[in-house]
C-alpha cells in the first residue's frame, strides 16, 4: 500500500509503497478515510526531536474499522472511528485518568503514538495497538473527524485548563489562526464569556478569525505596533490568556508584553522560543503552561460538539500522494484551516 514516511531529520517526506498490516492480538485496523496535515510533522522532519526513521507519518487519522484482531470486543468492521493519538502504558494513573498525553511510562514506549515514532496514517490501512485508542464517530465523516483528534483536542485541553482562571472581563490573546488557532477560537467561543484578539503575520489567518468570531485581530508582524493594540484593549489588566499557538520567539516576546498579575500563559506552538521564567522577569499570580496533546475523554468531548455542529474543522482535501506538496504548503502558510489528505478509493 502507498504510505507517506518519514526518512530522516533534513529530509522531506517520502510516498513508498509499504506492506499491508494484519492484526495481533487485541490490535485494530483501520481502513483510513483522511488524515490531518499537522505542522508538528515539519518540526518532526526539520528538528532532531528523537525520532528513529523510518515510520509512516500521520498523528490526526479517522476510518473505518477493516478488521479486528483476536479478543477485541465492542466493535464491528465497517464502524467509523477517530484515533486517539497519544498512546500511553495504558495501565498507570495518568492512562488510567484516560490522559495517556501524560503517561509515566513514555519514556520507555519508544514512540509518542501513530505517526510520531510508530506507523501513522498516512496510508490506505493503519494499525492501531489497542481498541481503548478507538473513538467512535457514529454518522461523522471520518475525512471531517480527522483533525479533531489534534488541531482540536489539543486547544481543548489547553483551554480547559485556563477556564478556571478566566471570567466576563477576561481578554484572551491567541497567536496563530492556523489547524490548531482555528479551533481554538471556536472552542473559546462556546466555552467561555471573554473577549478574544486574534494574532497572526498573515491578513488572511486574520479575516479567517474575524469570520469564526474573534472580536479583535492584530497583524503582529511589527511586534511593538501590535503590543501597544492589544494592550490598549486589555487595559490595565492585561490578557488573562494568552495562548501561543506557535511558539517562535517573537510570539514568545509578544505574549510576555501581554501579562499582568493573575494572567495565563499557555504555551502550545512548538516553534522553540524562549522565556527567562523568574521572580522579576514575569508579573507574579503567572500561570505559565506547556501542555500536550489532550486526554481521550477529551476525544470523546470534541467529538461529540463537533457531531451537532458546534464545531467544525475547516478543511481542505488533497490526494495521499500530493502529501509532499502539502507539507510545502503548509510551511509556506498556504492552508486554511487544516489540510486532509484522503487515500485513493477512501
Ligand atoms: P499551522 O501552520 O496550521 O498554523 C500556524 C499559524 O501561525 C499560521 O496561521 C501562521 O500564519 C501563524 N504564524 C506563523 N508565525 C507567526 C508569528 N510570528 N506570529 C503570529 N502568527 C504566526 O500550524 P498548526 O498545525 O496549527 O500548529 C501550530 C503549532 O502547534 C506548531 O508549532 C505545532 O507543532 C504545535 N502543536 C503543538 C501541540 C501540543 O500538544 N503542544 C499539538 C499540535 C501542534
Ligand atoms: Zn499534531
Ligand atoms: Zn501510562
């Protein structure tokens, strides 16, 4: 089968045809109907994060269920599943909690999950370890479901976390309208009763916030401009979130602008900036965060909003085999939303 793998830190990925997986014991495969197109999968290829090559990429996957191995109860060939993507020990009490993201074992697992250290989804067939990683999708397209389990999950978790922190008078800041930021602003929306800047290089991230609902957007490629906007709406309180949905030091520097007393300060993009993080560098009552990924029951949640509509993923479908040109793409911030990429005959 065509599968789209990862060679090596440098490289750019490469579509080769591989051998079609069968079950063990307890495993799942699944017949791939889309597989999201995330920007960790550049940091993967262009950064020494770890990884052994070669493995298939693809962490956002959803299919159908092709076959069941030996003792897998509950589900039936045809079921329409979303992959939960970080897998864990799946036995100690943050994989009990269901927050495999945060497995205690993970450093003995040799993977983080499919497409990060083990196959991934960009194929025609993936196998899955364990039914427990499986969330059904019911009457979802599995082509629409494919980004939840990342662009966003991911946010989800991230904002959850805030909520408590934030109230009518809050002004949330998030940073980068990309797969994740776009989820982000609507998770914001329904979730919480703040207000929300919208930041991005790109005017047109920007218009994209603008139409899911963000009360103000900044283009902050002049940095110093875009602090004085933000703050002139915060006023004296400042952001009480900020959400760094990319991570590379101007957003780093941007977003430490933004805090005051009491502020949080979410840092999700992965784009290696950094923050000297002491008594006298940042307003004290900061919650600072890196968090990753999100819990399965969270899965469950993202799920079940986006079933009835309260969120959707915004999509654009490309052929397995363009997966090259995607990854360009998307590195040239050419997507809308989040790129899926669709096996032939799925
Ligand atoms: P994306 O490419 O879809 O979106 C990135 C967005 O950031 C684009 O709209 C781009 O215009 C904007 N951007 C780029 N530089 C900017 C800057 N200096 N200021 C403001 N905006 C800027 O990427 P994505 O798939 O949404 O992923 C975003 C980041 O989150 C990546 O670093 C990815 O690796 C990371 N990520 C982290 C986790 C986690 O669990 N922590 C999970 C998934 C992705
Ligand atoms: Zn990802
Ligand atoms: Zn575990």
């Amino acid at each position: 089968m065509q599968a789209v793998r990862f060679v090596g830190v440098g490289k750019s990925a490469e579509i080769a045809d591989v051998a079609k997986p069968s079950t063990g014991p307890g495993q799942v495969l699944l017949k791939i109907g889309g597989t999201g197109v995330c920007h960790s999968d550049l940091h993967v290829m262009e950064e020494d994060l770890g990884f052994t090559p070669p493995f298939t990429l693809g962490h956002e996957n959803a299919g159908w269920v092709e076959q069941l191995g030996e003792g897998v109860t509950g589900f039936k060939e045809g079921d329409a599943v979303a992959v939960y993507g970080p897998w864990g020990c799946g036995r100690c009490h943050s994989c009990q909690l269901s927050m495999e993201n945060y497995c205690e074992n993970w450093a003995e697992l040799g993977g983080f999950g499919g497409g990060l250290g083990f196959d991934g989804g960009m194929a025609e067939y993936m196998l899955v370890p364990s039914s427990r990683l499986l969330v059904p999708l019911a009457d979802m397209s599995p082509a629409k479901a494919a980004p939840l389990s990342d662009a966003a999950l991911t946010p989800y978790h991230a904002i959850k976390r805030a909520l408590p922190q934030l109230n009518a008078e809050s002004t949330v800041v998030l940073m980068g309208v990309g797969g994740l930021g776009h989820m982000a602003l609507q998770l914001l929306r329904l979730l919480a009763p703040v207000r929300i800047i919208a930041a991005d290089v790109d005017d047109k991230k920007l218009e994209h916030a603008k139409s899911l609902g963000a009360d103000e957007v900044v283009n902050n490629r002049n940095a110093d401009e875009a602090a004085e906007r933000i703050l002139k709406i915060t006023g004296a309180r400042g952001a009480g979130l900020v959400l760094d949905c990319v991570g590379v030091q101007p957003t780093i520097d941007l977003g430490a602008k933004l805090l005051q007393r009491n502020s949080v300060w979410t840092i999700v993009g992965l784009g290696g900036g950094h923050h000297d993080f002491h008594h006298g560098s940042t307003p004290y009552g900061t919650l600072m965060g890196i968090p990753y990924w999100g819990s399965r029951v969270e899965l469950m949640e993202v799920i079940a909003m986006a079933r009835d509509g309260r969120i959707h993923a915004e999509t654009t479908e490309f052929p397995l085999d363009q997966a090259v040109e995607v990854y360009d793409k998307l590195k040239a911030g050419q997507i809308k939303g989040r790129a899926v990429l669709i096996p032939d005959g799925a």
